[in-house]
C-alpha cells in the first residue's frame, strides 16, 4: 500500500489511469513478479471509512429517498383534493384577471410553505435522533469513526434541508396545480359554490400517486425487514461457541522484552496456564482470530515442489493457535491430528490445513504429509508439514465465502500479538477481574487491549448495521404510515367527488351494500397494484442487498407474504372508513343542490 498526494488538478480516476497504465508496462516486462497485478486509487477517507460505511450511507440514503417520495406523494394527492374543493375560488380569480402563471405561482409558494414547515419539524426530530444516537454508540466504536466527535447539525446540513423543503414543495405542487387549472369557466361559475367533479386526468394521476406510495411502501417495509432479520441471523452465528461465555482480549508483546521466539513461546505457555487454573475455566486459548471476527491475516503460501503460475494467486489465512483451540471451539479434525503438547520449538514445524484449503490447493490427493510456507517465493519462513485437516470455520462476518486456512502451533511459531480466548462455565463478564489480575502477576507492564466478552465483541462488530435497521424501520414505519393515508385521502376524495352520482345510485335502488362493495373494489385495484408492483421492486433490491450483507435472505417467503398481507390489509382497512360514509349517504341530502 502506497499513501500519495495528488497534484493540484489530477482526479482520482486519472491518477488510477495512469497508474495502471504502468502496472501493464510492468507486468509485460516482468510477467514472473508482476503479471495479474493492477492497481486500486482511492481517497484516504474512503480507506479510512471502510468499506461497509458507504454501504450504510447508500441503504439509509436510498430509504430516505423513498419516503421523500411517498411524502410528496401524499401530498400531491391531498393537494389534488385541496384543488377540486378550491375551483370555484380558482375560477373567480380567472374571471377578475388573473393569470395562468400568477395562479400556480400562487399553489407552489403555499405547497413551499408547507414543506418548509415540515422540514423545522424534521431538523428538530433529526436533532433528537442525533444526540440519541451519539449518546447510545459505543465508546469503543465511535473512537475509530473518524469525525464522530464533530457532528451536529452545522449550517450544510440546514441548508440542504431547506432546499429539499423546497424542491419537495415543487415536485408535490406542480401537477396538482396544473391540473387545479384545468377548469371549465363558463361551468364552474355557473354552479356558484359548489365545486365540480374532478377530470378524468386528475384521478387517473391520484391513483397512480396511490399505487406509487403503496409500492415504495411495500418495497421499503420488506428491505427493513429483511435487514433487520439478517442482522439479527448475523449476531446468532456464533451460537455456536456460547459466546456469553467466552471472554476475549488482545496482548501484544513489546518487542524490547519479547524479542526472541523462546521469550513469546514461555510467554504464551505461562499466561494459559494460570489462565486454566482460575476457577470457572474451561479452556483458556490463543489464536489469531475468532471465527466471525474479521480480523483474520490472508497470506500468500507456498506448497513444496509447485510454483504458482505467473498471474495466479494461492492465499490462505494464517491463524496461529494453541494446541486446545480446535476443542475449545469444537473444530473437527477430519483426517489426521491436531497439536500437541510435543510440537514445540525444538520439534519440526507443522500445520493444520482446512478443508476448503485441501479442496483447493489439494484437489484429488491426499494433503498430510506434504509441506507448505507461509509468504511469497523470498519468504524466510520455515516449510510447515501438513499433520491433519480441520473443518471449515467462518472468520469473516459479512462474506458468506469461507477462505482457505492454515493453522500454525503458536507454541512453536509464536507472534507478538495474539488474541486471548478464555471459555467459562458462567458469564464470561465476571472472569474479566481475574483473568486481568492473573496476567498482570506474570507482567505488570503488559495491557490487555479490548477486554470483553465475545457475545459483545460480536455485538459492536454490528453496531453499524444495527443503527441501520433500526432508521431503515423508522423509514418504513414512516412510509406505512403515509401509504395508508394515502389511500385513505384517495377513496375519500373519491367518495366526495361521486356524491351526486352515489345519490343517484340509491335513488333509483341501488342497495348500500353495493355502493360498498364498489368503492372497496376501487381500493383492492389500487391496493393489488401497488403492492404487485412493490413486491417487483423488494425483489429486486433484496438481491442487491444480499450479495453485501451475509444474513440477508432474499426469497424469505415470511417477510414476502406477512409484509404483502399486512400492507393489503392495512390499505383495504384504510379504504373502510370512506366507503362506508359513501354506504350511508342520503339520496335526498346528495341531490338537494340538483
């Protein structure tokens, strides 16, 4: 990894252009050292955020964006409404002088002024989310985030929020404004007051802002609940190992005091062997990294009388570990043994491969017994003899890919740093105190770095997703909520636009169960299309969503059919309310102004 300073005026993509321009040159004059290497630019900040932070920004983005949308939405369809009520105003208006362009002029400011009061509401909830939010994140966490310490709601932040305030004032405005306008004058002034039904070009925009809410709805609740699944799947993969009772830290050794391989290996022997003598323990081990941690090290490696082809890659993940490891996490050995208390410095080095790094660099023949080395083709490691293969184990906890792994007796290639894996029979919480006391008899200068139980460990390795589910869920509860008035507005407005004509029905025998019968079978049409359409676009998404997050299932057929179900329900029930006023309309009353 190389860190640099682009030039003032040079973009990323070009310095990526350039750069990869002499890997080619590179790997054409050296196709033996060089050859399928290339070269990836990015921004400090990026490497600094990771990976998955992006992914956040873009899921709780994407979520916000479909509840601006639903919003706008509703209000559109309110509006169009408000503009049906408002045509005999309009039409005055019209008839004293005033302009086509003065009117909606006149729509727009007051659909602005709307979003802009419904931004203050939305910058004081966003400032209650903010300090709830900064007050729950873990310690730990948020000291690795960088800028964490620095964020508040600043003047950027109110001043996109005015300007979506106002483009969300535009957006919901404009068609209901246009359409507002679209008015029979000589008709409209003729009836005085009473205001006259709506175009067929208004209510065919109102159900296709119906069918847009219910769908983005549908799509938003499934992602949420998927997510929120998948996360929860992610935090009970290690079940496994009981991680309540497994406690964790890492020792790194000071290499002016552990210096020499025999220093590290008395070390490591002395350490676990008053950590199996407290009273509770099981299992007292070291490794290199817990399964579902992520803090595993990939490594090239070599096998014994096989070059690796040019522009060919052999890796694994190296994982030194103590002899009682793969009993301690209950790690089969398939085909010969694992370490021993006789593998020790003095004794020839060996390894224990898995199985997916038998199946991969092995194929068809028998791997114990064969030597391996860890590193590229200068490495000054010692060749490792193959004893025995172990079964695949997890150590990344969002790639459902398992990588190869080679497993080295930390007894006898011990590492300044390991991580520390102390099992119990109880909470691994109450051993902290002791565990600490017991290391710091063997060496008082020796911290013992993120001391805590695997269960949280695994917890804070979630937090980020976990805040994710739970805006994903306020989103969705958000767009639900406004799905369902969605509906609610559209069958009333439709209920008072057909007063006449329902009155009419009645009068000459129309049963009222028929009148209900008909304004529910609007709403099922406008609720089947929407939801058709939502499970569509939550399929889709899903899938996007499952190649970046582990747990996330994407034919869930439970989320699908429970979400599906209840929003149906949820819409046909919003939709009661209106069509029962229409059931229960008096004919007389109805054609009173005929």
């Amino acid at each position: 990894m190389v860190i640099g300073r682009l030039r003032s005026g040079v973009t990323v993509l070009q310095a990526q252009s350039d750069l990869r321009t002499i890997a080619t040159q590179l790997a054409k004059s050296y196709p033996a050292t060089n050859s399928g290497w290339t070269v990836r630019v990015e921004p400090l900040l990026d490497g600094i955020n990771g990976e998955f932070t992006p992914l956040y920004y873009r899921l709780v983005m994407g979520a916000t964006l479909f509840v601006l949308l639903v919003v706008c939405a509703n209000v559109a369809n309110l509006q169009f409404a408000r503009g049906i009520a408002r045509r005999p105003e309009i039409a005055m208006r019209t008839a004293l002088g005033a302009g086509r362009f003065r009117l909606i002029r006149q729509l727009l400011t007051e659909n602005i002024l709307l979003g802009l009061i419904g931004a203050l509401g939305g910058i004081l909830f966003g400032a209650f989310y903010l300090r709830m939010t900064l007050i729950t994140m873990p310690e730990r966490v948020a000291r690795y985030m960088s800028g964490w310490s620095n964020i508040s709601l600043n003047g950027r932040v109110l001043a996109f929020s005015i300007v979506l305030a106002v483009l969300a004032g535009i957006v919901a405005g404009f068609a209901p404004a246009l359409q507002a306008l679209r008015i029979n004058l000589v008709d409209q002034l003729k009836s005085g007051s009473r205001t006259t039904t709506g175009s067929q070009g208004s209510r065919t925009l109102k159900n296709i802002f119906a069918v847009a809410q219910i769908s983005l709805a549908v799509a938003l609740v499934i992602g949420a609940t998927l997510i929120s699944k998948g996360m929860r799947t992610m935090l009970h993969l290690a079940d496994a190992y009981e991680p309540a009772r497994v406690l964790t830290f890492k020792v790194q050794l000071p290499e002016s005091r552990y210096d020499t391989p025999q220093k590290r290996a008395a070390w490591y022997a002395a350490s676990l062997q008053k950590l199996r003598q407290i009273p509770g323990v099981t299992h007292a081990e070291v490794t290199g990294s817990l399964p579902y941690s992520d803090t595993g090290w990939t490594q090239d490696c070599a096998i014994e009388n096989r070059p690796v082809m040019p522009g060919k890659f052999q890796t694994a993940q190296r994982l030194p570990v103590s002899d009682g490891y793969f009993s301690a996490f209950h790690i089969g050995i398939s085909e010969g043994r694992g370490f021993t208390q006789s593998d020790s410095l003095n004794s020839i080095p060996v390894a224990v491969v898995s199985r997916k790094f038998a199946a991969q660099y092995f194929p068809g023949e028998k791997p114990v017994g064969r030597r391996i080395r860890m590193g590229d083709a200068n490495s000054h490691e010692p060749w490792l003899t193959i004893v025995g293969i172990a079964e695949d184990v997890h150590y990344s906890l969002w790639f459902p890919a398992i990588e190869p792994a080679v497993y080295i007796d930390a007894a006898q290639l011990p590492a300044p740093d390991a991580t520390y894996a102390v099992l119990t029979n109880g909470a691994a919480s109450g051993l902290a105190p002791a565990a600490r006391k017991t290391l710091m008899a063997l060496d008082p200068a020796l911290p013992l770095d993120v001391l805590m139980s695997y269960e949280q460990f695994l917890n804070e390795s979630l937090v980020g997703l976990k805040y994710v589910a739970v805006m994903l869920g306020i989103d969705a509860a958000f767009a639900l909520a406004l799905a369902a008035i969605g509906i609610f507005g559209v069958m009333a407005n439709l209920v008072g636009e057909r007063t006449r004509e329902i009155g009419v029905r009645l009068a000459v025998g129309a049963r009222r169960e028929d009148v209900l019968s008909m304004i529910l079978r609007r709403a099922s049409v406008l609720t089947a299309t929407g939801v058709g359409t939502g499970v569509v676009l939550a399929y889709g998404l899903a899938h996007m969503t499952a190649n970046l997050l582990v747990g996330v299932r994407p034919h869930d057929p439970v989320v699908f059919t429970g979400i599906t179900g209840m929003i149906a329900l949820i819409a046909i029930g919003s939709s009661w309310i209106p069509a029962r006023r229409a059931a229960r309309i008096d004919p007389m009353v109805a054609l009173h102004d005929e």
